[in-house]
C-alpha cells in the first residue's frame, strides 16, 4: 500500500522536487555553501589552535601582554570576536546574495500557489 516515489507532485500542488532542481535553487545553495563551508572551517582551526596551544603550549599562552592580561586571555576573547564577526559578515552576505534569490523563488511558489487555489 506504498505510493510511488516518482510522482512529481500531488495533483493540482506544487513539484518541490522540481524547484529544489532549478537552475536558481542550485544556485542559491551554491552560494551559501560556498560562503558556509569555508568559513566553518577556518573557524574549527582556529577554535582547534586555541586548544591545542592551551593544552601544549603553556608557557607561549601564559606570557604575559600587559599587567595579568596573558596571551591565552587574549585569544580566548578572540573566539568571541571572531564568532560575532562571523555572523555580522554571514548576515551582510545573505541580504546582498542568498536573500534576493530566495525571494525570487519564493515569489514563484507563491504565484504558482495562487493558480493552484484559483
């Protein structure tokens, strides 16, 4: 009593299958991959770093940089820095890049749901 997977879509609804195939979706996810991934990564290193160097290097992580300011202090508020720089620069580039495509395809859902109801 199992339905057939290869319908595209209900009758009279709207093929998902078929949008998250377009050209504009695969774009869309191209872009924010793009701009996720590499990001992610560089921040796991860096995060990895700060670690690593905690745990193996202490004597380079407890000098001193002003008063009982050490140089450990300093890179664990940088975690904080970069985690809200990351995000500031993320929300920057969704607005200027994913958000106008996701608006373009969620337009056409929209029309597209609109003849459906009509």
């Amino acid at each position: 009593m199992s339905e057939s997977t290869t319908e595209t879509a209900p009758p009279g609804g709207i093929d998902y299958i078929a949008v998250e195939e377009s050209p504009r979706f695969i774009e869309l996810k191209r872009r924010q991959r793009g701009f996720v991934f590499p990001l992610a990564i560089a921040f796991l290193v860096w995060y990895f770093a700060y670690v690593l160097l905690s745990s193996f290097a202490r004597d380079f992580m407890s000098q001193r940089v002003w008063g009982d300011v050490t140089v450990g202090l300093l890179f664990g508020l940088g975690q904080f820095v970069t985690t809200f720089a990351i995000t500031m620069t993320y929300v920057w580039y969704a607005n200027r890049k994913l958000d106008p495509i996701a608006e373009e395809i969620r337009g056409e859902l929209e029309a597209q749901e609109q003849e459906v109801r009509s």
